[in-house]
C-alpha cells in the first residue's frame, strides 16, 4: 500500500494544509463534510498504486513579485516535480530566453505568471503550436498562448477594492489614487479596469484623482507614490494593484500621513502580512496562493481541464487566512 502524504490529499481536494492536518489529527474544529471528504480522499489514494500517487511532472516559470514568489516557491516544492524559473523583476529577454528553453521539450506543461506582450504570446502560441500544454497561473494570457487560465476575477478584485474604500469612507466628495503595476500583467489591467468602472457607478462622488506607476518595484513605488501626494496632498485612499506596498507606506509614512489614508493592497504574503498586522495597510485581497498552484498543476496535467476561477476574500489584522505567514 503507497503512503499518502498531505500534500497528496490536500491536491486531490484543493483544502489547505492546515485543514487537512487537522482532519486528519482531529484536532480543532473541522467540518463534517470536510472531515469526510479528506477521510474519503485517503482511502482512495491509499487504494492506488504507487506510481499514481506520485507528484504530478511540469515546469513553471514566474515573473512576480518578492512575496508572491516565496510563497508560490514553498507550495510548488511540495506539490510538484520540475523546474521552478525564479524571474523577480526580470526583462522580456530573460523571460523569452527561459521560455525558449522549457518550450524546447513540448512532453512536458508549463506553467507561467508572465506579461501578456507581443512577443511572449508570440513564442507560447509556437509553442502550443508544437505540442506544448501551457496554463497562465494569477495573470491571465491572451487565449492563444495558453490552455488554461487559473486564478482569480482580477475584474471582480478591482470592484471589490472600489466598494472597500466607497463603503468604508462614503460616497462623498473625495480624492483617491491607483498605483498601478504593468499593463502588460492582464490582472494589473484587469484590477484597474474593475476599479474605476466600480468607482464611477456606485460612488460617483469619489474622485479617482491620480496614479502612481510603480512596476512591481519598492523603490520606484515609493518614488512614484511621493510624487502622488506631492500633486494630490488630500487624498483620503490609495488602491494598490500590484506589488511594492513595503515602498508605497513607506512613502506615506515619510509625508506623515501613514495613519490617515485608507490602503487597500493584493496578497497576504510576506511582504504585506506584517504591513496589516502593524495597521499600515487596512484590507487586503488575496487568494491562497498554495490552492491555486494546485489548481494549476490539474490543469496542467489533465489535457481536458479547462482552468479554475478561484475565490478571493477580503483580509483585515483581524481576520488573517491561513494561508499568510506567521508573525
């Protein structure tokens, strides 16, 4: 009989470590259902033979920010065996150049967080062309240059940020701003794009009054978040819809108007969970970064899955999941 290891079930049911361990220990309070669902789950694979047990085979290159990757890092050595493509802060050509190489052996899928330009969708549309199975992981691609998406709404994230701040400060003649990341990430665009459309039609008195490009970057996030509140000292908010928020407080901070402007942010990894527990960022929206690494690796593996939409939820100090890192 094979041994079933946790990460096996938690693949199998999409439920986070924490859950399946306490199932499986009885410890804490686990759902009926859940508990025999994951009780279920070990039976089965139990019953399998031991080569179906194994770790599913692919690759995975990632172009994202400093949080996100130690945490996407984390869940793909226990739930994967292939090559994880470290590209924080990367150019095109260093993403083209590892493209080119993992696209070379079309028996292996690839999973990729990368920009949706013209040249990589370019080379992955090839690619495809040739056999290879491609699943965009967080930032969706334009439909040609992958099978699957799996991720989240980034639309509906957007909208969720604008209702956030409209609720929480009232439709009432004030100024906020955006700090946008890429473009080119289709969830940057995505989330933007949410966001102001939400804004204009269920807050029509808030002013979306300017933005601050901060690539992804802390430095040039805090730079460019300077900027912005030198142009617009009033303003009551800040969505952020990409990475560097470690910079974007910082900024608000050296102004001294770090206890005063609402932020609302992406991710509750390292990098922005410390950021809400000390209150310098108010909400967060993020999804279990783990869950939708396995969700990838399905679709990845399974010629005939059509990718996930994941949930999201709306993270305070108060009600940190248990996918963010300890303090």
């Amino acid at each position: 009989m094979p041994r079933v290891a946790i990460t096996d079930i938690m693949r199998e049911t999409g439920l986070s470590r924490a859950t399946v361990d306490r199932a499986l220990n009885e410890r804490g309070k686990v759902h009926a259902r859940t508990q025999e669902l994951v009780r279920e789950t070990l039976q089965r694979l139990k019953a399998r033979p031991a080569a179906e047990t194994s770790r599913p085979a692919a690759d995975i290159v990632l172009r994202v920010g400093r949080g996100l990757m130690e945490h996407l890092r984390a869940a793909w050595g226990e739930a994967a065996d292939g090559r994880f493509v470290d590209l924080h802060q990367g150019r095109e050509g260093d993403v083209l150049a590892a493209l080119a190489d993992l696209c070379a052996d079309v028996s292996r899928p690839l999973i990729v967080t990368v920009k949706n330009t013209d040249a990589i969708v370019s080379k992955l549309a090839e690619a495809r062309s040739n056999g290879k199975r491609v699943v965009a992981l967080v930032s969706d691609l334009a439909p040609a240059a992958r099978d699957a998406f799996v991720g989240v709404d980034d639309r509906a994230a957007g909208q969720t940020a604008a209702f956030v701040i409209g609720r929480a400060l009232g439709d009432r003649p004030i100024s906020v701003g955006v700090v946008v990341g890429d473009g080119a990430f289709r969830c940057h665009e995505d989330r933007e794009i949410g966001f102001r459309t939400a804004l204009r039609a269920h807050f029509p008195k808030v002013a979306l009054s300017g933005e601050a490009a901060g690539e992804d970057n802390p430095a040039l996030t805090r730079e460019a978040v300077a900027g912005l509140l030198r142009e617009q000292p009033a303003l009551a908010a800040i969505y952020n819809v990409g990475g560097g928020n470690r910079g974007l407080v910082e900024a608000l901070e050296a102004c001294g108007r770090g206890g005063d402007v609402l932020v609302v942010a992406h991710e509750t990894n390292a990098v922005t969970a410390p950021l809400l527990r000390d209150n310098r960022i108010a909400f967060a929206l993020a999804a279990d970064p783990g869950a939708q690494l396995r969700a990838a690796l399905r679709a990845a593996t399974n010629p005939d899955h059509g990718g996930e939409c994941l949930d999201f939820g709306v993270y305070t100090r108060f009600n940190l999941p248990a996918f963010a890192p300890r303090a």
